[in-house]
C-alpha cells in the first residue's frame, strides 16, 4: 500500500500565521503538524509515501523529512500546481500508487487514541477490494462530509457540509482506497466550488456497497488543524496528553516499534537532537531497550 499525505492548502484560514510558511510545518506542541498524519501512516505499516505541497514549496519539506531514511521509509515529493480539492491527489499521484492500494491523510488533521493502531490494519485490510473511512461524532457537522447511518449501522449516504446534516457523524481526512480510486478520481465531476470532491468519491465506492465505515469511539481524539482555534486547542491535548510519559507521534518510536530503525539509528537521531525534550524522549527509549 501506498500513502499520501495532501499537504498544499494554502492555510487560509490562518493568515497571516500561514503566509511565510505552509500549514503542515507549524508546530503542533512539540512537533511539526505535518509529523501526526505522518505518524498514521507508518502505523499503519505503510513505508513508501508521497508528500504533495504547494508550487515551489517542496524544499522546506525536504529539509524537515528529507527522503524518509531515518525513520525506514520512502518518502518522494509532488507540487500541486492548482488547488483542485482533495480527490486531485489520487490523480496527481497516480504513476506512484502504480497497481497498488492506498491511503490518503489529509496534512492538517490529527488523529490518537488507544488501539488506533489497530483500527488503521483493519482499515487497511478492506482495500483488497473496496474503500475504508472513519466517522467522528462532534457536536457541529455542517463544515464537513456529514455520513448517515440506518438502525445497524450500515452507511447510507454521505453528504458534503450539509445544510441540515442526517448525523453528527463526520468523515475525518483519512481515506484507505483500493486501486480504482485513481480512475474514480479521474470520472468524478467539480462540485458548485469547482473542487474534485473526496465525497464524490466516497460516494462511488457506497454506490458498489463496497465502502466500509469504521467509527471511532469517544477515547479517540480528532483535530483539524486549521483555524488558530483548533491549533491552540491541537497543541493542549497534545502537551496533556504526553503527561502520561508516552509521546504522541513520535516517527522514530514508531520506526523502531516496526523494526524499521535499529536502535542505534534512534540513538543517532537522540543525540542530534539532545537539548530538546524530544530528543530526551528518543534517549529514553535506548536507555529502556
């Protein structure tokens, strides 16, 4: 399987904070935004990733990530020459998904809890044949994919922000898709804003009666990071949260936990980094090991 990480929005909605730098590399707490859907991806077992940014925004991705090496993965780059909506990343990244599946993650959303790892080599295991999604309830549907369910359970449609939503369940950017999402993506029509909508293509899969729609309990936590409203709010889960002495997002941790990195490439990455509380947690680790 293939990732994604859709990392090109503009930040819009966080100017003027976003306009020197792209969303995906402000920090989150301790770390940058766009190392939580990292953090997904390798949890869920996936190693070869395309990072999609904003025209001539590539380098200061690649300063933060480089290749992917020393976290055991692949990472390649991709510019979005215009913001066409988020279904565009399958069409952009199709000569790197190939013939395999893939999963996309949005590079502003934030997602953990317990046995979240779990739920992702679930998700997963649906893509042989068909597509997996995760609904979230909040409070507030409107702004979102908004997914009505019957009496068990059973998805019955998906509704981009709805007026006068059918559930307070919504579809949080994270999508598991088997191999036709790229020819889906491409037969797709704009929506009224002009945007190749990842509704559209949810809808699609539905339509098969081959879309599977995992819910996510209330001990897990969800952040789109885009207003400064959700970024503050983000950062306090987040700083609460490692309280409990395990770092949420960690890429070298997970590395290592998935027999990627050896240990002393983690006590390489410790060192370099050794007055910093992220890099006394990696020293931990090989103290521990």
């Amino acid at each position: 399987m293939k990732g994604i990480i859709l990392a090109a929005g503009k930040g819009t909605r966080l100017y003027p904070i976003t306009l020197p730098v792209c969303k995906p590399l402000l920090p989150v707490y301790d770390k940058p935004l766009i190392y939580y859907p990292l953090s997904v991806l390798m949890n869920a077992g996936i190693r070869d990733i395309m990072v999609i940014t904003p025209p001539e925004d590539t380098k200061p991705f690649e300063d933060l990530l480089s290749d992917g090496s020393r976290f055991g993965i692949n990472i390649c780059y991709k510019e979005q020459p215009v913001q066409r909506g988020i279904a565009d990343a399958f069409i952009l990244a199709e000569e790197f998904i190939g013939d395999d599946c893939c999963c996309l993650a949005l590079g502003d959303n934030i997602f953990y809890g317990s046995g979240f790892r779990k739920k992702l080599r679930d998700a997963k295991g649906y893509c042989a044949k068909g597509a997996a999604i995760f609904g979230y309830y909040v409070p507030d549907p409107r702004p979102f994919g908004v997914v009505e369910f019957s009496s068990d359970g059973t998805a019955l449609s998906i509704e981009e922000k709805p007026k006068h939503p059918k559930s307070n369940y919504i579809v949080p950017g994270l999508y598991f898709y088997d191999n036709q999402v790229v020819s889906i993506a491409k037969n797709i029509q704009p929506s009224a804003r002009g945007e190749l909508e990842i509704t559209s293509v949810n809808n699609a899969y539905l339509a098969e009666g081959t879309l599977h729609v995992i819910p996510l309990e209330s001990e897990f936590s969800w952040f789109d990071a885009g207003t400064a409203d959700s970024l503050y709010d983000a950062a306090g889960h987040i700083r609460s949260a490692q309280r409990s002495g395990k770092m949420i997002g960690c890429l070298e941790e997970i590395a290592l936990h998935n027999q990627w990195i050896t240990l002393d490439d983690l006590a390489n990455s410790a060192d370099s980094m050794s007055k910093t509380e992220y890099g006394k947690y990696l020293s931990n680790i090989v103290e521990d090991n």
